[in-house]
C-alpha cells in the first residue's frame, strides 16, 4: 500500500530563449516520455523515494535532477537546456537578434489561448506599449500617436492591405492575419530598418508556418469557427497551410445600447504553399478570398450621458437599414533563389483587389431629456427631431506590384537591396447625405450657411429642404509607385563589448493621373535615410543592449488621403514626414531563478507636412492637405518573463503626448492623444493539474478626444471649427478572463473510445469586459436649435459578455 503511493513533477523544458521545447527525451525509473509541442510534462514518481530524472534534446546538453516524492503534491521543475555547441559566437547571435533590431518578437502558439472580443494577432498587440485602440470591435490600431493607416504589415515579407470604407469596428469581419497558421510574430513601434516600406508608424512582420506532418485543427465558439489543415506532398516537397474561418458579431453587439436586428455573414478561406525545387531555389504560393457581408436594422437606441451634475437621456427609434458588401482578393507568388549560402535572390509579384459597396437609408426620430438625478428617470424633453442618413457608396480597388530584393554577407558584413513597381486603380463614386429636422427647424450645412450670420451655430429654415451633409463624387484615378532602398548591417567587436549598426536609405517616386479628366499630378519624391546603433556592453553581472535609432520617414498619400471632404481628389497632397528619434535599453535578469526582460524606449518623432485628419469610430477622413505640423513623445515600458514557471507574461506601461498645429493657429491634441496606456497579459495554470489553465487580458487607457461633429474643420472661417471641440471621452477599461482544460494532449492520451480519435482537446470558456464597464468609442453629435450647442452623446462599446469554445487537433 505504501508502494501505491504516488507524487508528481510537472513543468514547462525551454532553451535559453524562453522557446519550448517539442520532444524532449524524459527517463525515469527505466520508463520514458516526451514533452509536448509546448514544452509541457508531468510525471508520476513513488511518494517517500528519491527519483532521478534525466532530461535530453538533440543538439542540446542533459539535466539531470533528483526528486523525493510526497503523496498527492506536484512539484514544479521548468529545465532550461542548454545549447552544445562550441561556437560562441552563433549564440549571441540568437541570444541578441531581436534586442538588436528593437523588435518584439512572439512564438505564436504560447499565446493562442489569450481572451479577446477579437482574439487574435492584433489582440497580442493591444497589450504591447505604445499600441492603441479603445474599441474592442476593431483589429485596427493606433501606434505612438499615428493613425490606423500609418502601420505596415507583411506575412513572408508580403505586404498586405486593409478594406478602405470601413466606419465601424462591428462592420470589420475578419482580419486577414490567420493566428491559427502564425507561427511567429515580430512588431517595431519605431526606428525600422529601410527595407521596410513607406508608413510613418509601425511595422508587424508575421511568418505562417511552414507544415512539417499531417495536422486538422478546429476551434469553435459562439463569435465563430476556423478550421486549419496543413501536411507535406509531393515526396515532401510541397508544404500546404490552408485556413477558412468563419465569424458572426451578433453577440457582441446586441450587448450594445442599441437594439438591432443584426445579420453579419464574415468568412474568408487562406492558403500559403511552398514548393522546394531543388537545394538552391522554392516557390511560394499565399491567397486570400475574404467575404464580408453587414446586413444591419437598428432598432432602437437608450443612452444615458452628462454625468451627475447634468444627466441626460437620448431615446432614439429607427426605421430602415444598412446592407454592405466587402469582398477582398489577394494572391502573392514568390520566387526564391539562393546563388549561394551567402546569396539570396526573392521576386515577389502580388495582386490585391477591393470590392467594396456601402449602401444605407436610416430613418431616426430622437428626444433628449433631462433626467432626475435621484430615480433617474426623465423629467421633461429638451430637444425632438429627425434624421434621415442615406448612402451608395461604391468603390473598387485593384493593387498590382512586382518587387526583387537581393541579399548578400560577407563576414560580418549584410548588405540587402531592393526595388518595388505598384499600380493601382481606383474606381469610386460617393453618394452620401444626412438631412436633420430639429423641432421643424430643418438644419442645413453649417459650413454653407450666410456669412453675415453672427453666429457659429447652424443656420435653420423652415422653408425649402437643405441637406445638413452632402457629399457627391465619383473618381476614377490611377496611381504609379517606383520604390528602391539599400541597406547595410555589420556587427563590430571592441574589445569584449559587442556593437551592431544598421544603415539604410529608401526612396519612392509617384504619380497619379485620373482617367475622366486626364489630369495628372506632378511626379513626386522622397528619400529616405535611416541609421541604429545597438551596444552589447561586457558586464560581467549585467545582461543589457543599448539602442538608438534615428531616421526619416515618409508616408506618399494613398488614395484615402487625396480625397478630401467633398469627395474631391487634390492633387498636390504631398508625403506627410516623421522622423523618429528613439533610445531604447533591454534588460535581461533571473527572478525567482525564472528569465526576465525589462524593455524601456523613450522617442520623439517630429511630424511635418501632416495631412491632418478627423476620426469616427474607425474612419478616417483627411482634410487632403499639408497645412499642418505636429509631434509625438512619450515612454514605454515593458516588463515580460515567467511569472509562472513556463508560461511567458507580461505588463506594459506607456506615456504618450502628440499634438498638431493647423494654419499656425496653436497646437492642440490630435484624435489620437492617448496620454497613459497600463496593460497586462498574464498566464497561469494549476500548480496540481497544469492541464487547468487560466488567461488574463487587461488594458486601461485614459481618454481620448471626444472627435467633433462631421461638417467641422480645422479652419476658423468655418461656422463649426474643430479647434472648439476639445472634450474628452470616458477612459477605457477593460479585462477579459479566459479558462481552459485540456482533456487530451501529447501528454494524455487515449488508446480507444472517442477521445482516441484526437491529438489534443480542449474546453475553455472566455468571459468579456468582466466588470461591464461602458465604454465608449467617439461620440454622437446632436445639434439642439433651442439652446444653439452641440450635445455629444458617448457610442457605448460591447457589455459583458460570455462564451464558450472547443478547440481540437486530429
């Protein structure tokens, strides 16, 4: 009976780059097992009796470690393996690629649990420092100040491009990163290297794997489905990752404060081949079919605003709907060719085509009321009127590229140049008008009304209908794009201190002509010159890379930022500029004898030649000018390591202030001033059954400016001047909690019945926006004749919310 008595070891095996390791040889009491693809284990040892157990990986060194057993009680062992090699230098090298760089680099698989209303990529980055977006419904963000369309992405080195009319986060669908065929994620706030394209902000680099067995993987829950497949053919030539997912946002928005009738349909199907030649070259294959269909009634809408020294009520009833269309198509075909282990040669040649149709009539008849601050009910109506939104927007985009690069080493030496050809062809038509009545006031354009009128609220009639807003046009223009850039990196030794430098420059030529008037542009150019210092200092008790990068970079209009607020192309839009100037120190420390990284960036990026914009929601509209000069500063800080043994978490802190000058008229903040971030990711499990997993998710920002009503300008000879709106919205505090339980894994298996079928099963169960907190994304701007002001009135963002989901490998 003693015999009978049993205790556990469990933990995560990782290499010293905090990387699990898959496979792990682990001998005991002359039986054995293998880690699973996450580095886990647990093992079942004789209670009272010292075990000796022995740890091994190919390329790698042996731990060898004795336990003594106690009944029913697990203990944690995380082996860190270390590398055997005799070449030195080949560590520091990986031990010091990303610090380097000044990228944050993520094993996508360690964090695919993570809770979110959009769980995904984009879900990883709202938690990271410097990244914003106070709306949960959108996977767009915002980075160190800059706009939703300042950010590059690229999966294999492909860049990819986002759906242009979008105006709310609930009309989004589906991003086109596919995290279920991620394997690795790589982002850089600031101070990127040349090859990179031509955006002022940021850039996400992702690489989808690349299949190494035969793999179906399914996840299911109440926002959607996906379904994953990957194997090997052609005598394991040919690698194939094919995704379809699957996404309804029903339940995320009827927790909204406005009663819908909401039918979204968002699905998309991927697929990323590659095929091995022979030793020196490959063919690589990524496609896209994205279709997102938004079929949208509101109903009708209860929001209570003013705080508590002026509580307010807005009751809003609805008739009509909204129906859009967006089907996007992406295909990208590479050629890669190696001359030679220190020679490389990548052609690209990719196609992206928009379909996007935009099409409403909502009918709303809206009271705001005074509300007794005691029961919180209305006391008497301050305003009655009527709106009538209509829209037929349609726009298609078709987005042709060819680019070569060429990559070549000589010692230390890495020199890589490259070149980019890109049409594009636009072809657009904007028909879209609002028509408000107030108390039988019909208010016409603010911005139209007489001048001699002394006051800067809109003018009113009675008499014939005007249009409050009303924006006719229709475009159809082409834009031609010739970029190159050359870049050079080297790593010096001085002394035992290790010191890398990038030096890069870029430029683009561009013009556009639009094909109904034959009008062209004059051609256009930037240049671009880019430059980082990392210093590896020889301490002997203390692990730290210093980094500064400087540069400038430039953003050529894309045709969102030509088209101005009538619709209208302006054709003198010149490449909005920053330069960024950013000192950056990463710590490396043992706490708790766990790694730990503490990463701190202090930047300034001064912005001229801005192209100064409005933000609802998620639109963006540009004034199409250059009239304004702006700056971005701030800090972040980010604290990562296992704050559990095995499982990687991280906090994030950030400080942020940005503001912009029109026409010299005084800086203001600009729609994007978001001065405090605090964000958390944390990951734990149950020290006595790890397959019992738990997920935090926690993000406070503080507030944002409350935007301005959409006939306003950035010009004090307007009636409605965007310099008089000023106000903040409410902070945005949010935290999402995820659980699991794994049922079966590499770890637990079974040799027959129904679970036998599976490679690994899990429950989990995700509860959002845990303590329903309102949060709000921009305002709903009603003009009151009585009293001649503007009411802003919050968009509340989604409740509380619970859902359910099965994941499941075969």
């Amino acid at each position: 009976m003693l015999f009978a008595q049993t205790g556990y070891v469990a933990g995560i095996i990782t290499n010293e780059n905090k990387e699990p390791l898959h496979g792990v040889s682990i001998t005991y009491n002359q039986k054995g097992m293998l880690s699973d693809e996450n580095g886990a284990y647990q093992i079942e040892i004789p209670a009272n009796e010292q075990t000796l157990i022995k740890f091994s990986y190919i390329g790698y060194g042996t731990v060898v470690k004795s336990f003594k057993g106690y009944k029913n009680k697990t203990i944690k062992f995380s082996p860190v393996l270390k590398i055997q090699s005799h070449d030195i230098e080949e560590i520091t090298i990986k031990s010091y690629q990303a610090a380097q760089e000044g990228v944050v680099k993520l094993k996508a698989e360690k964090f695919k649990r993570i809770p979110g209303a959009n769980a995904g990529i984009e879900n990883l980055l709202m938690t990271q420092p410097g990244v914003n977006n106070s709306n949960e419904l959108s996977t767009q963000y915002s980075v160190r100040g800059g706009s939703f369309d300042e950010n590059l992405v690229y999966v294999n080195g492909i860049e990819i491009y986002r759906p242009f009319l979008i105006r709310s986060g609930q009309q989004e669908g589906l991003s086109f990163l596919n995290s279920d065929m991620t394997e690795n994620i790589n982002f850089s706030a600031g101070g990127f290297e040349a090859k990179y394209g031509d955006r002022l902000s940021s850039v996400l680099n992702i690489h989808y794997k690349k299949p190494t067995k035969e793999l179906s993987t399914v996840n299911l829950n109440l926002l959607g489905a996906s379904y994953t497949y990957e194997n090997l053919f052609l005598n394991k030539k040919l690698s194939t990752l094919i995704g379809a997912r699957y996404r309804n946002n029903q339940l995320l928005v009827n927790s909204k404060d406005t009663k819908t009738n909401f039918k979204p349909v968002f699905a998309d199907i991927q697929t990323y081949l590659s095929y091995k030649i022979n030793n020196k070259s490959s063919l690589d294959f990524l496609g896209n079919i994205a279709m997102n269909n938004y079929n949208f009634t509101p109903i009708s809408r209860v929001t209570k605003f003013g705080g508590l020294f002026q509580p307010r009520e807005l009751v809003v009833f609805y008739e009509g709907n909204e129906q859009d269309d967006f089907k996007t198509y992406f295909g990208a075909l590479s050629y890669k060719y190696n001359f030679s282990k220190n020679t490389k040669l990548d052609v690209t040649a990719s196609a992206f085509n928009t379909q996007e149709q935009e099409y409403y009539d909502i009918y709303g008849a809206y009271s705001i009321a005074e509300v007794d601050p005691v029961n919180g009910e209305p006391l008497y109506t301050s305003g009655v009127g009527t709106q009538l939104d209509h829209a037929r927007n349609d726009l298609d985009i078709l987005i042709q590229n060819v680019k070569v690069s060429l990559q070549h080493k000589i010692n230390e030496h890495h020199f890589e140049v490259g070149a980019k050809f890109q049409s594009e062809n636009i072809r657009d038509r904007i028909n879209e008008w609002k028509a408000i009545d107030d108390n039988g006031n019909t208010l016409r354009n603010p911005n139209t009304a007489n001048p001699s009128t002394p006051t800067s609220a809109p003018d009113f009639s009675i008499t014939p209908i005007d249009l409050y807003y009303n924006v006719k046009a229709q475009n159809n223009v082409t834009i031609n794009r010739l970029s190159g850039y050359f870049q050079w990196n080297k790593k010096w030794y001085i002394g035992n201190n290790i010191l890398w430098h990038h030096a890069g420059i870029r430029s683009q030529l561009w013009y556009l002509k639009n094909i109904n008037t034959q009008t062209n542009s004059s051609l256009k150019q930037v240049i671009s010159p880019r430059f980082r210092l990392s210093l590896k200092p020889d301490w002997q008790n203390t692990d730290m890379v210093f980094r500064l990068s400087a540069g400038y970079y430039h953003q050529p209009p894309s045709y969102k930022e030509l088209r101005d607020a009538k619709g209208e192309i302006q054709y003198n839009v010149e490449a909005q500029e920053s330069i960024h100037y950013v000192f950056s120190n990463e710590y490396s420390f043992t706490m708790w004898e766990r790694p730990f990284k503490m990463t701190s960036e202090i930047y300034y990026k001064q912005l001229n030649h801005v192209n100064a914009y409005s933000l609802d929601n998620v639109r963006v509209r540009y004034d199409a000018n250059n009239n304004t000069e702006a700056y971005a500063t701030g800090l972040d800080l980010r604290l990562s390591g296992e704050f559990v043994p095995g499982k990687e978490s991280w906090v994030s802190f950030g400080l942020l202030k940005t503001e912009e000058n029109t026409n010299n008229r005084g800086y203001v903040a600009r729609p994007t001033d978001q001065r405090f971030k605090l964000a958390m990711l944390f990951q734990d499990y149950v020290p006595s059954n790890p397959n019992f997993k738990v997920f935090l998710n926690l993000v406070l920002n503080s507030s944002l400016p409350g935007g301005a009503p959409i006939n306003a300008r950035a010009d004090n000879s307007t009636n409605v001047d965007r310099y008089d709106f000023q106000t903040r919205l409410r902070p945005y505090r949010r935290a999402d909690l995820g659980a699991s339980y794994i049922i079966v894994d590499q770890n637990k298996k079974y040799a027959s019945g129904f679970l036998s079928r599976f490679k690994e099963l899990e429950l989990g169960v995700e509860l959002f926006n845990i303590f329903d907190i309102d949060n709000t994304t921009t305002n709903t701007w009603i003009y009151d004749v009585d009293s001649q002001r503007y009411n802003s009135v919050p968009n509340i963002l989604t409740g509380r919310i619970l859902n359910f989901k099965v994941g499941m490998q075969f």
